[in-house]
C-alpha cells in the first residue's frame, strides 16, 4: 500500500533560523510583556511561551545587542504546545540591515 505525499505539506524557509535566547517585548493595547525568543531569523521569531495574550496581530520589541531596537508588526502564524511562531508583517530598512547584522554571523557555515 502507498501513501499519497501530495497531502504532506513541506516548506522550505527561505530565510534560515538562528538560535537565540534574546529577551524581547510583546507590545499590546499599550502594554509590553517580556518573553524570550528562541529562534530568529529575517521574517520572524519563535517565543517561548504564548505572550501574546490569545491576540494574532501584536508589535514586538527587539533590542539588538550593540545595535538599534526593532519594532515590528507581527502575525501570529502558528501556536505550539511550547510557544508561538510569529511572522514580520513589514520591517523598514533601517531594522532589516540591523536584524542581518545580527544573524550573518550566527549562521551556520555551509
């Protein structure tokens, strides 16, 4: 008997994952809440946790060591039993080039 692999979803991410134990702000209603970040990468990041209080929309605060701060927009795009995957809705320039300052050297070499 086969399996039919056309109902097996894969995705390959374009943009590869770091892990990290960054502490960031989820900003909701005016209100920040601290989680950690365990993985990121330029299109998101995974949080420990669900710290984003049942919502699918919210901003975060990255603080970039020796860097700027990245505030984004975010959607929630997954929730596991450990966390929360969220994705980058629009990320200017400016945070772009600091979130690949951070990442380049952290990625693993080919």
């Amino acid at each position: 008997m086969s399996v039919a692999s056309s109902n097996v979803e894969t995705r390959e991410r374009y943009h590869p994952r770091v892990d990290t134990n960054l502490l960031v702000r989820v900003l909701i209603n005016g209100r920040a809440v601290a989680a950690k970040a365990r993985d990121l990468s330029m299109a998101g990041v995974y949080l420990a946790g669900d710290p984003t209080l049942g919502r699918n929309r919210l901003a975060l605060s990255i603080p970039l060591p020796d860097d700027r701060e990245v505030v984004v927009q975010c959607r929630v795009r997954r929730r596991d039993a450990d966390g929360v995957a969220v994705e980058f809705e629009q990320v200017d320039w400016e945070d772009l080039f600091a979130l690949a300052r951070y990442l380049h050297p952290r990625l693993p070499e080919e």
